[in-house]
C-alpha cells in the first residue's frame, strides 16, 4: 500500500501539524513516510499545503503530483488541488468555511463540518483533528488511535485541556464516517 496525501488550507490552520501527524503515525506502524510543507508568502493567513507519502515499500520521492487523497481546509485550495486528485481519490473538505460543492464526478468525497464540530468539541483551533479523524476513519492510511498518540509527541508541554479537546476533536471526526453498525 502506497498513499499519497495533500493537505491544504489557510496558514494558521494547523496544515502542517496535520501532515507531520500523519507522517509521524505511519512511522510508528512501521510503514515508511515522507513529509513535505509548503507555505505561502504569510505563513498565517498565508497558503500552507504539505505533501505526505505512506507506504509499505521505500519511497522515491517526496514529491506529490497526483495525491489519492487530500485534506482540504478552505475555499483556495479546494479550487487549486481539487483537479490534482487520481481519478477515484478521495476529497474531504471542510464543509463549514467551503460553500461549493467539488465539481468532479471521478473521485468519492467526503464533506467534513470541521470548524463546528470543533467549536463543539472545545474550540475551532481543532479543525485540523475532526478532519485528521474523518480521514484516518474512513481511509485507514492510519489509525486514529496512532494519530491520538502521536498528538502527544507533536504537541509535548501543550496543557492537559488543549490536548483533551484535540483528542477529543479527532475522535469526533472519526466518528461523523464510521458507518452505522446494520441490524
């Protein structure tokens, strides 16, 4: 399994905390990664995107052309990596600061209220973690519970109260794909 992953938003979003917590989460399952940021002009308010590579097999290049899935925070960067995507990638979008819809028909999305689920959740700040939730769940690149850990290590000397409610944010995303269980 090889997979190649976008994320993108508005700097000051937590763009590359989301990439390096990925990365970070395939190493411990003992996959290989790379991770690769990108800013823009501003880092907050900027453009921020990062490229990230998970997979079972050594790794070329840390270059992301065409990703399998991305992980897209705003309006600008569903417009600019929206066509970037494989033909029958994924979209996850954050449906509460995007108010069009993806145009393709080629790909599977998934539409993530991120900011309100984190505003319930504690805070807004943890938009990036209802989305690294929704990914993890649905794709299983890695698992949510890695992820969980692996806030720890990025996040060391953070207060008990700003990881509980990252915690917390990334299991309410992960939450909003698991399918209901059939009866």
């Amino acid at each position: 399994m090889t997979q190649k992953i976008r994320c993108a938003g508005f700097g000051g979003q937590g763009i590359v905390l989301m990439g390096r917590l990925i990365a970070h989460s395939g190493m411990e399952e003992g996959r290989h990664t790379t991770f690769f940021p990108q800013y823009g002009a501003a880092m907050r308010g900027g453009t921020a995107n990062c490229s990230v590579i998970v997979s079972d097999g050594e790794i070329a290049s840390p270059m992301v052309e065409t990703p399998d899935a991305v992980l897209i925070m705003n309006g600008p960067s569903l417009d600019k990596f929206e066509p970037t995507v494989k033909s029958g990638g994924w979209i996850f979008y954050n449906t509460s600061l995007i108010s069009r819809e993806v145009e393709r028909d080629d790909v599977n999305v998934v539409k993530v209220p991120a900011n309100e689920i984190a505003e319930d959740a504690g805070t807004g700040k943890a938009a990036n973690m209802v989305m690294l939730g929704a990914f993890a769940a649905k794709l299983g690149t890695v698992g949510v519970e890695t992820l969980s850990k692996a806030l720890d290590k990025q996040l060391h000397g953070k207060s008990d109260e700003i990881m509980n409610v990252n915690r917390e944010a990334l299991k309410r995303g992960a939450d909003l794909v698991k399918e209901p269980a059939s009866t």
